[in-house]
C-alpha cells in the first residue's frame, strides 16, 4: 500500500474466532507475544477487546480489562504495513471511550522504556508517567507506568 493512500478500516468487539488471527499479530508485533489461551481469556474479563479489520483481516487489537474500577491497557498493537495511520490511536480512543462510558475514569499502563513510538502514541492521548519499575519484562528491561485520570 502506498503511503498516503487512504486506508478504510473497521474497529469492532473481538470474538473467539479472532483469535488465532489476533494471536498472529501478536506474533508479529512482539517478541513475547501473549499465548492465545491468554487472549482468549481476555474476552472473558471485564473490559474492551476491539479489533481493527482491514479487507476482512485482523490487523490489530488493544485489550483493556478493567479491574477495582480502573482500565489496565494490557496490549495494543497494529501490524507494520499500516502503522502510522491513525489505527493504535482509534483503538485506544474507542476502548477508552467505551469504558469512559461505563463510568470508568481512570487508566494504567505499563510499557517497556525503550518502546518511544507506544509512549508517544500514550502521551497523545493524555497518559503521562508516573514512575518505573525496574525488571518489569523478563528479559530485565523496565517498565515505565503511565496514567490517565478522566474529568
Ligand atoms: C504502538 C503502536 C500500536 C502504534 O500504532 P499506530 O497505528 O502506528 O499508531 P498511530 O498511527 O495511531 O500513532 C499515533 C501517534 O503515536 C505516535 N507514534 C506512533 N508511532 C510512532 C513512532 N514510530 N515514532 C514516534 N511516534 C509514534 C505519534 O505521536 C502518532 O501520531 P502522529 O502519527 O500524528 O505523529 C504500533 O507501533 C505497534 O503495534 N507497535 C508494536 C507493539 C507495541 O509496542 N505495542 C505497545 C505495547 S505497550
């Protein structure tokens, strides 16, 4: 796809069946993906599982499950071919609206410190960081925590 072109996409409540597609994106996008039994889970919990589709295929997802009346972003992600078009950004817009919604005001999230494109995408948002810890990730890398508190 050239870059410009515009791009039509779909955002809607993931299902079972999507996730062995989700599961391939995760794949893709980390080097510790998430199994797909956790993913199946996820659409179990309490929160928002959206995904975004794109000629019929799952091109990314954000899962936020909500726990003690807070929204923990647990995983956002966009395949490489279409990112940088506004995609991780409606995602977590649409989720955190949807949650906004049900009276849920305020978000969490942890994301690795070297990861400056998904910080940038949170900060655009709204989240800012409220500290670090240190050996979040198994491979020793740390965690910046973010935060969102919404009126
Ligand atoms: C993070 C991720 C979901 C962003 O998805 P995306 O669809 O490319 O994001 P968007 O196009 O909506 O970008 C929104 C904003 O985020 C920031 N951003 C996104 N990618 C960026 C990059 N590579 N470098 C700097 N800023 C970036 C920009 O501020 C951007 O706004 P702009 O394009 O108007 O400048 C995507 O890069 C991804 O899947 N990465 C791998 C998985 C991952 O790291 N997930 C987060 C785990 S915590």
């Amino acid at each position: 796809m050239a870059s410009g072109e515009r791009l039509s996409f779909l955002l809607r409540q993931a299902r079972l069946d999507d996730i062995d597609a989700v599961y391939a994106v995760e794949r893709e996008c980390f080097r510790d993906p998430y199994p797909p039994e956790l993913l199946r889970l996820l659409l179990l919990l309490p929160g928002v599982f959206l995904v975004v589709v794109h000629e019929d295929k799952v091109i990314g997802y954000v899962a936020v499950v909500v726990r003690n009346n807070m929204g923990h972003v647990f995983s956002v992600a966009v395949v490489e071919r279409f990112r940088r078009r506004g995609i991780g950004r409606a995602l977590l817009k649409e989720a955190i609206d949807a949650l906004r919604r049900r009276g849920i005001k305020d978000f969490r999230l942890e994301v690795r410190e070297s990861n400056h494109a998904a910080q940038q995408l949170y900060r655009s948002l709204g989240f800012k960081e409220e500290g670090k810890i240190p050996g979040y990730y198994s491979d020793g890398e740390a965690a910046l925590v973010m935060k969102l508190s919404l009126p």
